[in-house]
C-alpha cells in the first residue's frame, strides 16, 4: 500500500508539472539593449551582397573638316578617318553595413517589441577587370591605333558608368534585406519573439554618400 501511495504522489508532481503553464524569458531593457549593441558592433563591416557586372565600353570618333566655303557651312567626315573600339569590362560590386558606430541611438524598445534602424549601406567597386582578347577595334588608314593613355581613360568611365548605374541594381535594397536576416536570429537569441522585431530603414538615401569607387 505505501508503495502504492509513492507511485500516486509522484504521478501528481508530474502531471501538475506538465499543465504549469511555461512563460517566455523575461527580457531587460537595463541587460538587453547595451549587450545588443556589443553583439552588433561585433559584426564590423558586414558584408551582405556581392555583384558581378559586364560591361561593353565603346568609343567612335571620326575626322572631319569642317569650314566656310562661299559663306556656306560645310562638315565633311573625311575617308577612312573613322576609328571605333569596344571594351568588355568585368567589374565587382559589393554592398556592406558598417556597423562599427552602432549605438543604443539605433535602437528603439516599447516593451516587448523592439525596432532596429540600420546604419545606410555602402557600395564599392572592389575590382574591374578588361578582357584584352576580347578588345575590338577598327582604325581607318588616316587614323593612329588607340593609344594606352586613351584606353585607360575609356576603362574609367566605364568604371563611372558602372558606379552611376547602383541606383537601378537592387543593391542596397539586398544588403539591406541579408542584414535583416543577419540580426532577426540575433534578437530572437535574445529572447524577442520574431513577430515584434522590425528592422527599419533611412528613407531618401543619398546614393552619392553611400557609393564608393574603391576603398
């Protein structure tokens, strides 16, 4: 019988064990907010986008004469003074946060939901590259072949091309979108449910600030 009396006992501490309602972790403004940004400072310069680009750079000019003849006007591209080139360009283009100065400024918490503005991203072109095999180039008889000089300056301005172009890329739009993904998992860590974690963004960026030729 007193065996019988245990084996009931214990079965009660279980079961009211099991129907005790559990509560989510208790989240401290006072612990949570300073230890998260000590976890997001630790991320640095996240980088969170990588794009490959080519890009055909071209160039025409063409002789001509030009002058007044019997009071009349006249511009004449003279024979075999045209010239053209096409310049295949690989260029790569990353997308960062820099969360180096990241601070409680960054964070708004009321109660259990927490919003999270993100430092504006940056974008640099990290390398470019030209296809020398792949160069083409037509050069009339009265005409000299491109010079370096002037095919390094053509490779500029395909670099500023390819920089002018950010804008209509989605680039920042997807570093923003993988940073969000990098600190959701962080704050629910923390103890916040997903459902009340926003990760906010600066609107009317200046895309002239966040582009950068290389670093």
């Amino acid at each position: 019988m007193k065996q019988i009396l245990l084996f009931l006992a214990a079965l009660f501490v279980i079961a009211c064990s099991s129907d005790a309602p559990t509560t989510p972790p208790v989240v401290d403004d006072r612990d949570t907010i300073p230890s998260l940004v000590t976890q997001v400072q630790k991320c640095s310069r996240l980088y969170t986008t990588e794009y490959h680009i080519h890009k055909i750079v071209t160039h025409d000019d063409v002789i001509r004469l030009k002058g007044k003849l019997l009071q009349q006007d006249f511009d004449i591209p003279l024979p075999l003074g045209e010239r053209k080139i096409a310049i295949p360009m690989d260029a790569t283009l990353k997308a960062y946060i820099d969360f180096s100065t990241f601070s409680e400024e960054n964070v708004e918490r009321s109660g259990d939901r927490i919003t999270i503005l993100l430092p504006d991203p940056r974008v640099v072109l990290t390398s470019s590259k030209i296809n020398q095999d792949e160069v083409r180039e037509y050069v009339g008889l009265a005409r000299s072949r491109f010079t370096d000089q002037e095919l390094s300056r053509y490779e500029e301005q395909g670099r500023q091309a390819i920089l002018k172009s950010v804008p209509d890329l989605g680039i920042v739009e997807m570093a923003r979108e993988n940073a969000a993904r990098v600190l959701v998992p962080l704050l629910t860590d923390m103890g916040f449910d997903e459902r009340n974690v926003t990760i906010a963004f600066r609107h009317n960026l200046d895309f002239g600030t966040i582009i950068r030729k290389n670093e």
